[in-house]
C-alpha cells in the first residue's frame, strides 16, 4: 500500500470512532453474547517469543478455508444490502472448535448489521446463546472472531452458512458506492464484508455474486472473472476469483456506472480495465504509467502473475493493492503496480511479515534515491509487531527500503539484489513464507553468515 500519512490519520480515526461505536456487542447493542479474551499468547510470551507467535497464530487461526461463496443484494435507494455466505473449510491440527472473523461494524461505511441465520453443518445455531456462539477477542489484538461452540472432527469437511442484512453500507462519500474497506495501515480486511480468517496465509476460492435491484446501471469490478445477466428489476453479476488467493487481497467493488469512465487495453498479453472518476488527462497519464511499469516487472521479475490488472482510479493520495486490481490515486499507481508481484502473489505468513512486501516495493522504485542505512541501525520493525493483527510498522517504507538497499550491496549490487528477488519470487508464489526464511534464502544467496546477525539487529532488536 502507498500512503500519505495525513490521509491515514483521518481515515484511523474515523475507523476507530466506528469500533468504538460498537460498545460491547459485536453486532450492535442487541448482541448478548459473550465477550471472552484469549490469552493463549500473552501467558505463551512469558515461556519464549517464538511459543508466544506459534499460541497466537493457533488461537487466532483455526480452520483451513477452502472456499468462500459470497452472495450481495444491493438496494442503493433503501441504503440496505442483503448478504449470505458459505464457507466450506476443515479444521487445522489439534483444533477442534471452529472459529472465523466477520465483523462489519468495522468497516466505517456501516451502521447497522443484523445476523438473520447461522448453520453449522446444517445445524442452525442462535447468535444471542453463549452455548452456541461466543465473541471472542484474541490476545491484546484488535481481533474479533466468532467462535462456534461445537467441537468438529479433523481431516474432513465442514460447512458454515450465514445469512445477514446491513444498513448504512453504501458510501457518504460517494453515494451508491458499495465497496471493499481493506486498509492494512488502520487494520481492516475483508472481515467487514464476508467470513474469513483474516490470515495473509489463507488461500481460498472465492466466488461472489452481486445482484442490483432497480434500474440503474453498475459496474462490477473485482479481483476475477465476471459474468453478469439482467433482468427486468435485477441485475446479477458473478464473479471468481481464478484460483485460491488470500481473502484480504480479493477486491469488490459496485459502482454506479454514470460516476466512472471505463478504458480497457493490453500491455502485452495482459487485459487492462481501468475505470476512473478523473479527467481524460489524468487517465492518459495512468495509461501510460502501466504501459511503461508492467514491463518493467517483467524483464526484472518474469512473466506477471495474474491474469489481468484492474484499477480503479480516484482522487486518493494512497492506495491499496489486491489480486490483480488496486484502488488507487494517480501518484501512487505505479507503487501498487509493483504489488501485483509483492504483496498479491508472494505471499506472507503472518502480518508481522508483511513489512517485507513495502520494503521490497519501494527498494525497487526508488533505490538510486534511497539514504544509506545508518551504522549499527537497530529497531524491532517485525519483532514489535502482531503476527494476527493487520498491520505493519509505516517504518517498512523507509527504513524497510534502506535495509534492502544494504542488503543489494551484501549481495553484490541491485542486478545481484534482483536476480535474488526474481528467484524467490518464482520459488515461493503462492507459498507464504516468514521474515526469518527470507533471511535463511540471503545467507543461502550471499554465502555470508554474519548476514543473519546483521539483519536480525535490523528487524528484530534485541
């Protein structure tokens, strides 16, 4: 993600007004759920920092997720959308009691939520019944699950079924916009619009639906494949995502199609769809900045690992990357570019790894700008931060990149720096992986073993 720190801020506080706005109840002031803390971590943290991250992950993350279909009936005139879900997944080893984050209150274009129905394995459970369902609020994180009071059996499959209703979930900004809230840098996923589990490592299947009541036409734009049929009062629009991506990465987006201009093109054998509420001026100069950025990639990191490249172009300062897609202003374009590759297809264990993919973007966009690293440079960039929470330190961006930057010259010089990438990018797509293996696959690359202390002090501190 590119950002502009003032816009940050304003948009932080607007998402913590909007949790803070929830009170105790993780639907509204109706729930009666319970609210339990799992300190599962916590008392792991004072055995060793390692049990502590390997508690966390296993209290937080309990399920492999194997698909998740989405259906969306969108009313722009009540303000109103109708949701359903089915998440088919199997539990993880040594889990037995299924739990999965949902939260739209989080998200700050909703004011409302109503869960209407939840099956588990076709038994419907009652939301209000801690005996059913419990809130639970893991560690000293901003986490929010739902955990399932039924203890499933491993190695086979489960189904979870939900059914709700939303309102207030267009945007105040721009009216009859229903659309993705992920934001990495103030802790949002895709949470707020469908069950996941909230991991950089999930991959799943995603298959959406959107239907359209009324007469007006919209545009559908997402992280896929789309179909879309029409009816008399009703317009479908499916869409699916061409393999198992990770949940926080998939895009969705309904917008009134008489706000945007729509362009499409290739940049080789890539299809270019680029929707914008710009000038024509301002879209001739994105145009050309994918033009001259996707080939870049290319030559440096092989062939593009999506299949298309969507972006919706607004008047942002930042940005925010998704698989093959991105919401984004003109200055921060070529940034979220490069995230098809960092962020969107090389994929990160856990969020307090996911530093690597801004450090790695910005060392490539601007390394004959960047500043040397300070001598005997310390900080606790990864080891400060939460493997479940979304988030990252902003350090990543500047700090990050210098620490790339150094770690070119270990190898040899950016081309040497570039080869390495281009080569674990090619080994571990898709295959999600942590800041200490990135080590391991430099000490590997560099033959320098004092590598390893250095760039642990760098991330890591004491």
């Amino acid at each position: 993600m590119a950002f502009d720190r003032v816009s940050k801020c304003l948009r932080a506080v607007s998402g913590l007004l909007v949790v803070l706005a929830m009170g105790m109840g993780l639907f509204g002031s109706g729930d009666s759920g319970a609210r339990e803390i799992d300190d599962t971590a916590a008392q792991a943290h004072k055995r060793s920092p390692m049990a502590s991250i390997d508690a966390a992950l296993a209290a937080a993350f309990r399920i492999d997720i194997k698909s998740i279909d989405v259906s969306y009936e969108l009313d722009p005139k009540l303000d109103r959308a109708w949701g359903e879900a089915k998440v088919l997944f199997r539990m993880r080893p040594g889990q037995s009691r299924p739990l999965i984050h949902f939260d739209p209150l989080k998200s700050n274009c909703s004011s409302g939520v109503t869960i209407e129905e939840i099956k588990l394995n076709g038994e419907r459970l009652n939301g209000q019944d801690p005996k059913d369902l419990r809130r639970r609020v893991i560690g000293s994180s901003a986490e929010r699950a739902l955990e399932f009071q039924r203890d499933l059996a491993p190695k086979v499959q489960h189904e979870l079924t939900m059914r709700w209703q939303l309102w207030g979930c267009f945007s105040k900004e721009r009216p009859g916009w229903f659309i993705s809230s992920v934001d990495d840098t103030i802790g949002l996923g895709n949470e707020v619009i469908w069950p996941t589990i909230n991991s950089p490592e999930e991959l799943a299947l995603h298959r959406i639906q959107v239907r359209v009541r009324g007469q007006e036409d919209y545009l559908i734009l997402g992280s896929g494949d789309l179909v879309s049929t029409e009816s008399k009062d009703l317009t479908v629009h499916t869409l699916k995502t061409p393999r198992e991506v990770s949940s926080y990465t998939v895009l969705l987006a309904a917008i009134p199609s008489q706000d945007v201009q729509v362009e499409e093109f290739k940049v080789g054998d890539t299809p270019i769809t680029l929707v914008s509420t710009q000038s024509r001026k301002t879209n001739q100069r994105a145009r050309k900045i994918v033009e001259a950025t996707l080939p870049r990639l290319a030559k440096d990191f092989g062939k593009l690992p999506v299949p298309f490249v969507k972006v919706l172009l607004i008047d942002w300062e930042d940005g925010m990357e998704y698989f093959g897609a991105t919401i984004t202003g003109l200055d921060s374009l070529e940034h979220e570019l490069v995230h098809m590759y960092w962020g969107c297809t090389l994929l990160l264990k856990t969020w307090r790894d996911t530093w690597l993919d801004e450090a790695i973007v910005v060392w490539w966009l601007e390394r004959d700008d960047l500043d040397d690293l300070p001598k005997n440079f310390k900080s606790d960039l990864v080891s400060a931060q939460s493997p479940i929470e979304i988030a990252f330190d902003e350090s990543a961006y500047d700090e990050g990149a210098m620490i790339m930057k150094e770690v070119a010259a270990d190898l040899g010089g950016d081309r040497a720096m570039i080869k390495f990438l281009r080569r674990l990018h090619q080994r571990r797509v898709f295959v999600p992986f942590t800041t200490r293996d990135f080590v391991d696959d430099l000490v590997v690359a560099s033959r320098k073993r004092k590598l390893r202390a250095k760039f642990e002090r760098w991330v890591f501190g004491d």
